[in-house]
C-alpha cells in the first residue's frame, strides 16, 4: 500500500493548511524579494494561473501555475515568493517532499518570513513519515511568542505522536496482514474498513484514478463487499449517489447496522459529515454537519443492505 492510514489523516490535515500557507506570498502590489522585472512578471503569472479553477472539476490550473514560476526562478533564483509559490502547487498535486524541499528553500533564503511556516513544515513533514523534523519545527513554532493556540495545540500533539512513532519503528512488533483476495485488495490503496455485526458486509475506502478528480488525479470512494461463504464477493462502488468526483470516505457502520456515517470532502468547502439510511430502495443523506452544502432532505437510491 503506497499510502498509510496515518499519512491519510494527515493528508487532509494539510488540505486544510494550504489556503492558510499561500497567504504569505506576496500580493499584487506590494514588495518582493527580488528587483527583476521579468522574474515578477512571470510570478505574478504564475498567481493568476493558480487562481483560475475549471467550473466543471473544481481544479485549479497548476500546470500553468508551475510552469511560469519555474520561470520566474529561472530569471532570479533567490526569489523567495516563486519558491513558496512551487511549494503550495506541491502540497495540492500531493508531492509533499518536493512542496517540503521548496518551502525549505524559501526559508533558507528569506530575510523574514512568518513563524507559522515552521507549523507547515512540521505537518508535511509528518505525512512524509520524517519524525526528527517533525519534532524540530514543531518547537520551534512553539517558541513563538505569538503563536496561534489551535497551531501549538497541535504542534504538542505532533511531538507526542513523532516521539511514539520514533519509539515503535526501533520496537518494531510483528504484524503479518491479511490480503482479502483480489475482489477487495488491488493495486490501488484501500483503507478504513467497517464491518456489519454479523460480519457479512463489509465497507472500506477506496483511492480511485479519476481524470475529472479535483486533486492530482485521483480521489477517494466508498467500495462494498458482501461475504459468500469464507471468501468476498466483487466489490463495488457503494453508489453514484453518495460517490463523486470529490472524497468520500471512512464510512462506519452504526450500531444497529442501520445508518453509514462517511465522510465527505470538497475542493474549496469544509469537510462536511454524513448520514445514510440503510432501508429498501431508497435511502435519505442527511448532512449532520452542514458548512457550504445544504443536502439534508434529498432521497438517494443507494446500495441496499440485503
């Protein structure tokens, strides 16, 4: 599996991080690190491509957005707001070690940037695995007089769980995974598993390739298998209704076996919680947290438990 369960949780973590962290490249009009004309040109550019997002998929246009940045590098290398610029692009295409080596960068070469990229820094690299870094950056963010309460609250948290990690990678225990045979395991990512009482259905998290995804290409769906006998039946998408070009994921099972509570994540809006009502030929979505997207109320024909 290319893709940890912890990676995941902190891949959304970061999602959420990305519209905070560009704040602190340069706006139109105001000073930048560098004197070039064209290597401002170029910046500015590649800010207007990253703004541009295609109605249709909700995706920005990073391509162009990388592309005149690099540029703009290419005119000055010391300019700092390109290399935070490439480091954002980075974040949202998913390549945390490259968004981590250009955000270093950034700081390595600017005379002033604000304490809280040594917040962003440690969260990437916590979904890199790098434990040492984490720990690094995240008490140096914590040694700001001004530090955001909710970033220090995580930043303790970060060390806590980077000094757990460090610990069971020299301790390793021996943990032999079973595979569910090719109707549930593929060669794509599958996580967040929940199982009925009975033990007879089973729900996961699926990571897709879809051209029409919002981030990088591929996006997460809920797939489900009913067990026949001691083997799983072919899974299958739990519905076009509930599945969409956006992340839904981790679905549980309630206690009765009568509801499924997923997650849900738009490019752009909160990550909203849902419910779905297992019954016959229909099912109702209701939103138990509504921010951007009102669908409480609206009838689905789901998978139905059988």
């Amino acid at each position: 599996m290319k893709v940890t369960f912890f990676n995941k949780v902190m891949g959304l973590i970061l999602v959420i991080l990305t519209v905070t962290s560009c704040k602190m490249t340069a706006q139109p009009g105001m000073s930048y690190s560098t004197s070039n004309k064209k290597a401002i040109k170029l910046y500015e550019a590649s800010r207007t491509c990253y703004g541009q997002v295609n109605p249709a998929t909700g995706r920005r246009n990073l391509t162009c957005a990388e592309e005149k940045a690099k540029k703009a590098l290419e005119k000055d290398p010391s300019f700092t707001e390109a290399y935070a610029m490439l480091s954002q692009i980075n974040i949202e295409n998913g390549e945390f070690k490259v968004a981590i080596m250009y955000k270093q960068k950034m700081m390595q070469l600017s005379k002033q940037f604000s304490p809280s990229e040594y917040f962003y820094l440690a969260s990437l690299q916590m979904a890199i695995g790098d434990y040492e870094g984490v720990k690094k950056n995240a008490r140096k963010y914590s040694q700001n007089r001004n530090a955001n309460p909710d970033f220090l609250e995580k930043c303790r948290k970060y060390i806590i769980n980077a000094n757990f990690a460090i610990k069971a990678m020299q301790n390793p225990v021996e943990f032999k995974p079973v595979n569910l045979g090719p109707n549930v395991n593929t060669d794509r990512p599958e996580y967040f598993p929940s199982l009925t009482a009975d033990d007879q259905t089973l729900l996961f998290t699926r990571d897709v390739i879809d051209a029409n995804a919002v981030r990088a290409g591929h996006q997460e769906d809920i797939w489900v298998s009913q067990k026949n006998g001691s083997q799983w039946d072919l899974s299958n998408p739990i519905s076009n209704s509930v599945n969409s070009i956006y992340n839904e994921g981790a679905p549980t099972f309630s206690a009765d076996g009568k509801y499924v509570i997923f997650v849900g994540c738009e490019f752009g809006r909160e990550v909203i919680l849902n419910m779905v009502k297992v019954g016959q030929g229909k099912a109702v979505a209701i939103c138990l947290q509504v921010k951007k997207k009102e669908i409480s109320g609206q009838n689905h024909s789901i998978w139905v438990r059988q």
